[in-house]
C-alpha cells in the first residue's frame, strides 16, 4: 500500500484548490507572506481529500500529517487551513505541542497583530463577516462566530483528559462540539507506537479523543518535519495518513533554504570564535553596502548542560574585552580557509582596518546584545525576542544554547553556529544523538533570509548558486563552525542525510580491508604491544620526586592550535585543491625553557604554589629546586605537534604550553 501522498499525487497531480476557497485564504492570511507553490499544493491536497472519494481514503474522523521542512512555513499552513475549515462550519481549534516556548511563539504568531511574524491580516473577513481570531481558555467560551483557540501542552491535555475538573477540557467536549485538534512538532507523540504500548502515553489520550466514536466530524492534523520512515510501526500508523510530503532535502533543492557549509578549522576554540565574528561583520558590512537591511547572529552550541553553555557565556564576554586589532591580525595571518581571506580583501578593499574591525565586532557583542536561550526565569520573554530576532528593534547579535532551539524556533537571520567542544559520541561510523540534534539544530539555522535587488530576482529563493564568485553568496549560506576532524564530519553528514536534509542517492559500498600474509609474518606484527603511562600512587610518605609517584614516562605532547583549516558544503567537496598541512613533532627539554617563563605558568595554578608542592614532596625545598631538578621538572620533555611552518621556539609558544 502507498502512502497517502503517493497516491494523491497521482490522483490529482495538477488538481487546483477551489478558487473561492483559495482566495479566501490568501485574502486573509498577511501579505507580507506571499504563499509559496509548495503551499498552495499543500492546500490543494487537502481540499481534494475532503471533496474527493478514492480508494485509500479514511473513515471519519480523519487524522492527516503534514510531513514539512523545518522553515517552510508549516505554521503558515496551520493557519491557511483554520480559514480554510472555518467557512466549512469549524469554529474550535486545539493546538497543541510538547513544550511551552513553542506555545509562546504560536500565540504571537496567531493572536499578536503587533508581531512581525503575524499570520493574518488585519481584517479577516469570511462570507461577508468580518471575523477574529481569539484564544479561549475552554470551549465553554467559544463562540460561533470567531476562530477559536485553545493553547496546551500534550502533558496538560493528557491531565485534563485523564483527570476532569472545572473550566478543563474534557471529552465532552469533543462529543459535543466539531473541533480541530493541530498538533505541531507530532514525532514527539509517537513513543507508545515505537514501544508498542500506548497504554498510559500521551499517544493514547490523542486517540482516545479522536477515536472514541465521539463525534465523526473531529479532525486531527499533524505537523512535524522529521517523520522516521526507518521505523515499520512509524509507517504502519501514518502509511494512510501523510497527506503531503515537503522535506528538507526538496525544500533545499528548490533554493528555498540557506546552503549549509562546514568551516573546519584547526583553531582553538577562541580563534574559531573570533573566525565566526570576523563572518559575521563581514555578512554585516556586505550587506549595507547593497541596501540590505541584515543584522546576523551567531549561536554558541555548547554540548549537554546548561553550566557549561553559561561559561561559554562568560568566556565570550571576555574574549570580547580582550579584543585587539592583534586579535584580528592573527585571524589575518594564520586562517587558511578561504571565506575568512575573502571577508579580509573585502574589508581592505573598504578600507576598514583591524583596529576598526575589532572596535566594531566588540561594539557589536556587548553582554546587553547576548542571550542564554537556557534562562527558565525569563523563558516567557526570551522566547519572543528569540522569535523576532530579524526586527530592528530586537538587538541580539549572539545566543547561547544547548538543546532548548531544537524545536520550535523560527529565525531567519542566523548564520553562523560555533561547536564549543570537541568530543563525539558517535559509533561505528554512526552520529550518536549529539551528532543527531547538532543536525536537527542546523535545518533550523538554514532558513533563507529574503533579499532581493531587483524585481527580476525571488525574495525568498537562492539567487547565487551559481555564481560563485558572486559576494552576495555568503548572504545564502549557513556556516557550522567546527574542529577539523574528518571523523566527525563524516558523522556529521550522515546525520544531516538522517534529519531529511540530503537525499543521500549513493548506493552504500562495502569495501573489506585484509593485511597481506607477508605482513603477518614480520617481527613487527607478532611483537606489536598497546603503550601506556603507568601512574602508581599508594601514598605520600617519602616521596622525593616523580619517579616515586609512579610516573614511568616523563615526555609530554602538546598539540598547537593551527589557522589551517577549509570551507566545504555539507554534502560535497567545495575546495578541492587547498595546501595541507603536514604535523611533525619536535622535542625540546623542559630545562631549555627559560626559568621565568615557567615560574609564569607556575603561579597561574594555586596546586603548583609552593606550599602545596611540599604536601606532595616533602623533600623538596624551593620552586627553583621544582623547576631545575632532575628529578621533578627538569627531567621533563615536551613534544610539540603541529603544523611545520607554525612550530617555533618563541617564549608564547611555551609559555601556552607550560600554561
């Protein structure tokens, strides 16, 4: 059996929604978003289903899911398909989702006509009455004149279903009176069909209420951009169900989104961040140039919690006063991917010097113009100025999140998403479910941001594919700012192909890798051994130096934090022929180093204190003693890993080691 897409798209390839009915929507959705083709099919559909008999179609009560990418205005469809029901005779409309941002956001959308993003106009009229569109707190309050609406998390409904009182909603409810049941982000509601057991589970409670024989004429439609056609019980519960099907990968296709880009980098994570405000100045700078009004933000991911996305907050807001034309200059010199050049000759070309760049990166990212998107005490406010960060009056120009954006956030004008770590939890070559809401988080940073410069152009579509050398192409596109680990990438990518972002046509080759015999049988193989550091410590009396504590293996190795680094797409290769770099490590005594520099580093960490070194070696009687003895630092060697042309033997490339 088809899904229900599939067969609609046969039946009626071509088939135009009634025209009265088609511009009862337009009329009375906002202008200032101009319905796309792909949502006039969206409506078409529906209004086939609804008015045609086929085969494969439902019984009532219908139950119908639009499988949508994540910026293609599925919320614009919500709202076209209300007018579209209303002058069906629906007057009480139930949204809900699974968590209250989301909610705070629809409710600006649909009820706030101050908002910028206001779905309707500002009269709606329908059959010659002039209608409004209202929030109820129960359907004992509706009217049947107005759209009505009833905002609620899935874990609210569930209580009140499950547990009736006064002014809740209660099943009667749907007994007594045609509702519309919209359900956004619907893959959450889907744990009890995935466990096999829907016994107790949100899940059930929306079946109760749709499929308790309590009146025929309910409808349910769903909404999510990531349905898991993987998963067979997934299929056999929406197989009937999926009324249209846009994802991500077409919507991209079609140049509706931003193209996501990889910049990977062997920087630091300071250096990385400093790369990603230098794009975002240049994107501003850009942009005032061509008459387009753009303010761009930069979102700072950290990995799990919320203490550590805070210190990447802090850490930021000292990197910013640390700022210095020397900042930039660094950026300047070592960066080799090829954007950051561009932004570079750009700004010489503009005559802004680095001096000025780093007087407007730190005028631009004052603490006032950043945000935690983790606040809970302030959720209610974060949330609509995360909602509305493209209005001239909203001035954030950074976020800093976690997991909190995910879902239900709705931005047009990010373009730069900076990894602040560098661990992966991936396995056997698959993205692990860090790797997997790192993808889900740039489907929504790829949003387009529409500009046009001429009438001949589309506001909302790509303009530049093409033209590559074209500047106005960094307008188009989405960077994720990452280590340089081929490892991850890969991971990165499978992800994205997961998350609907490419239709990944290749067909999967296996290729098996055998060591010839002749290797077997060398002395290396059959005497190859793993080799570690051994570290013993059974206690502190009479400890003298290191050698008592166990340390077995006396050379430690540091890595150097290089400007090299690439530009690539997601999904394929942009920059074929850059220069790689080749790592040597180089050796250097410890005892080499001067003494001060290492007294220096010393003194930034209270254990190295002298008063603190005795509890652990009781023997030892100065600092000086610590640093030149062979028996404690001076024995020391160091390994220096990097770069060939950016290893040196100056005191800052020691003194950031020793540090």
């Amino acid at each position: 059996m088809p899904f229900l897409y599939h067969t609609l798209d046969i039946a009626a390839p071509f088939a135009p929604i009634d025209n009265s009915r088609f511009v009862q929507i337009e009329d009375n959705l906002n202008p200032k978003f101009p319905i796309r083709e792909y949502q006039v099919k969206s409506f078409s559909r529906f209004d086939y289903f609804l008015n045609n008999d086929f085969f494969e179609k439902q019984r009532m009560p219908y139950h119908l899911l639009y499988n949508m990418a994540t910026g293609s205005g599925k919320t614009l469809v919500m709202a076209g398909l209300m007018l579209y029901l209303y002058e069906k005779g629906y007057r009480n409309f139930l949204f809900f989702v699974k968590s209250n941002n989301i909610i705070v956001k629809t409710k600006d959308n649909f009820l706030n006509t101050q908002s910028s993003k206001y779905l309707f106009n500002n009269r709606i009229g329908i059959n010659e009455n002039e209608i409004i569109v209202k929030e109820v707190s129960s359907f004992d309050e509706a009217d049947n004149k107005n759209i009505n609406i009833k905002f609620t998390t899935i874990q609210q409904l569930h209580y009140d279903i499950n547990n009736s009182k006064e002014n809740s909603i209660t099943l009667e409810d749907f007994e007594n009176k045609k509702i519309v049941l919209l359900a956004d982000e619907a893959h959450n509601f889907n744990a009890g069909i995935r466990q096999g057991d829907l016994f107790g589970t949100w899940e059930e409670t929306v079946e109760k209420i749709l499929n308790a024989n309590l009146n025929k004429e309910n409808i349910l439609l769903e909404f999510t951009a990531t349905l898991d056609y993987n998963i067979p019980q997934i299929v056999d519960k929406y197989i009937d169900k999926v009324i249209y099907k846009y994802d991500l990968a077409q919507f991209r296709v079609d140049k509706y989104s931003k193209e996501i880009n990889l910049v990977r980098s062997q920087f630091g994570y300071n250096e990385r961040i400093i790369q990603a405000l230098i794009l975002n100045l240049y994107r501003q700078e850009l942009a005032a140039l061509h008459n387009i009004n753009l303010k761009p933000v930069i979102l700072f991911k950290a990995k799990s919690t919320i203490t550590e996305s805070e210190q990447n907050k802090l850490n930021f807001h000292s990197l910013i006063e640390r700022m210095s034309a020397d900042s930039i200059e660094k950026i300047r010199n070592e960066s080799t991917v090829s954007i950051i050049q561009k932004a570079f000759n750009f700004f010489e070309r503009l005559n802004i010097m680095p001096y000025s760049i780093s007087d407007r990166i730190k005028s631009n990212f004052k603490p006032e113009n950043c945000i935690s998107a983790n606040n809970d005490s302030e959720a209610e406010l974060n949330q609509i100025r995360l909602n509305s960060l493209e209005d001239e009056n909203n001035p954030i120009r950074a976020v800093f999140a976690v997991q909190k954006l995910n879902e239900g956030w709705d931005v047009l004008n990010l373009f730069d998403i900076v990894r602040l770590y560098e661990t992966r939890d991936g396995r056997n070559g698959n993205p692990g479910p860090t790797t997997l809401s790192e993808a889900q988080l740039i489907g929504r940073g790829a949003r387009y941001f529409p500009f046009k410069l001429n009438n001949e152009q589309d506001k909302y579509k790509r303009k530049y594919d093409d033209d590559i050398g074209n500047d106005l192409k960094v307008l188009e596109e989405l960077y994720y700012h990452t280590l340089e680990d081929n490892r991850y990438i890969s991971e990165l990518k499978s992800a994205l192909v997961q998350s609907g972002a490419y239709e990944d046509d290749e067909d999967l080759i296996t290729k098996q890798l055998i060591l010839k015999e002749e290797f077997k049988q060398t002395n290396f193989y059959q005497t190859a051994q793993v080799v570690y550091n051994k570290r013993i410590v059974r206690s502190y009396d009479n400890i003298r130096s290191f050698s008592d504590l166990g340390v077995v293996k006396r050379n430690f190795a540091h890595k150097l934090s290089s400007g090299f680094g690439k530009l690539t797409s997601a999904f394929f290769e942009m920059e074929i022929n850059y220069e790689t770099e080749t790592e040597i490590g180089k050796d250097i005594k410890l005892s080499e180093i001067s003494a001060h520099i290492i007294r220096f580093a010393l003194t930034k960490n209270p254990f190295y204190h002298f008063n603190n070194l005795q509890k652990f070696f009781p023997a030892l009687r100065s600092i000086n003693q610590f640093i030149a003895d062979d028996s404690y630092l001076g024995g020391l060697e160091l390994t220096y890993i990097g770069a060939n042309k950016r290893i040196d033997n100056t005191g800052i490339t020691h003194l950031k080691f020793c540090s």
